[in-house]
C-alpha cells in the first residue's frame, strides 16, 4: 500500500509539473528551480542575482519555507515580484503548491522565475516543478562529504553553485575534491564557484542563466 501511495502522490505530481510546464513554455519563461541545504545562501544568491539582471529582464521569485516572509521580503527589497510558499512542515515544494501561486504572476511579463526551494538535501529532488533547469547550492562551509552523501540530489541536478568561496581559506573544503566528486557521479553537470557576498565569480552565473534564457526563447519559438 505504501508504494502504490507514493507511486499516487508523484503521479500528481508529475501531472500538474506538466501543467506549469506547459503555462511556462506558452510565456517563454525561463524557471530555474534552485536546492539546497538550509543556510548555503540561495537568498543571497537570489538577491545579487536579481540585481545584476534587472533592468534587462523582468524576474520573479517563488520563495519556499517551512514559515515566515523573510526570504520573500528580502527579494521584494530588491524590487522584483516575490510570493511566499509556507510549507508548515514540510520539507519541499510540489507542483501542486507552485500552481496555486501562479496567478501572483502574470507570467506573460516574466522573463526569468526563480524557485528557491525548502533547505533540505533529500527530499526536493524528487520532485519535478515544471521548471526548465534544476540546480543545487553547495556551501563551502558544508564539507566535502555532501555530494558523495547525498547522491540523488546532485545526480539530479545539471549544475552545482559552490557558494560561499571567501571562505576557502578558513575552512577545511577542497574545490579539487569537489569537483571530482561530481564529475564521478554526474558528468553532464558542472560546477561555479562563487561567493554571493562578495560577488567574485558572479559573472560566470550570470552568463549561464543569459545562455539558458536565450536558449529557452529558441526552442520555443
């Protein structure tokens, strides 16, 4: 019975993951939904990100949380449209949940939506959002021993952020290991260093997402 429950709950999910994909792809809107541990920075990520593209493309956040508006007012600060996602306890978002708040947006003027996803290594990657890309955050301060601990998070993401590098020389992280590690488990992903607060190595994030916008126009023309 077990089974056959869970093979119910991602069967709906998956359906209404097709039906965000199909409003996406109607708007030409690039949705990145992006995972991590609590605490890795995906806010701050988010934060500098909007900065560095507005003014060339409209963006939204959908922010996921167990409670609070914190992370959501933190993106509003920025001026970007935000809407809170409050999970009171559970440890992801669902397509289902990101259907009842698409209406917030008008996603006709909406470039790039970003989903940050509850902190959690296990259970967000299990679940397809209807987004174009699916990325996770991995901080320094975390170890080396996350990527090899929790495999089908980073088997199931095309690309690792390793946030948080000013912190390389305080902490005991090998970049070369990390790197390594991912290319065993998942060679088609790549890996960016950067430092959210400090903005070293943004460019190369900020190019990938121009990349993958402009690809997403194509193929949906």
């Amino acid at each position: 019975m077990e089974i056959k429950l869970n093979t119910d709950v991602l069967s709906d999910n998956n359906a209404a993951a097709m039906h965000n994909r199909k409003q996406f792809s109607n708007t030409k809107t690039l949705v990145i939904n992006v995972m991590s541990s609590p605490g890795a920075g995906k806010t701050t990520l988010l934060e500098k990100t909007v900065k560095a593209l507005q003014g060339k493309y409209r963006i939204g956040v959908i922010e996921g949380d167990l409670a609070t508006q914190k992370d959501a007012d933190r993106i509003r600060a920025t001026g970007a449209k935000a809407v809170q996602i409050n999970t009171h306890g559970g440890c992801h978002l669902d397509a289902r949940m990101i259907a009842k708040v698409l209406p917030s947006f008008d996603l006709n003027q909406i470039d790039i939506l970003f989903i940050e996803n509850v902190g959690n290594l296990v259970c967000p990657s299990g679940y397809d959002l209807g987004q174009s890309h699916k990325i996770a955050v991995l901080s320094v301060p975390e170890g080396n021993d996350k990527i090899p601990k929790y495999p089908t998070m980073f088997n199931r993401t095309e690309m690792v952020i390793l946030n948080k590098i000013d912190l390389l020389p305080m902490v005991d992280f090998s970049v070369e290991e990390a790197v390594e590690d991912l290319n065993g488990l998942n060679p088609n992903s790549r890996l960016i260093s950067l430092s959210a607060k400090t903005e070293e190595g943004m460019s190369e994030w900020i190019q990938w997402i121009e990349e993958a916008y402009q690809k997403c126009a194509v193929q949906r023309l």
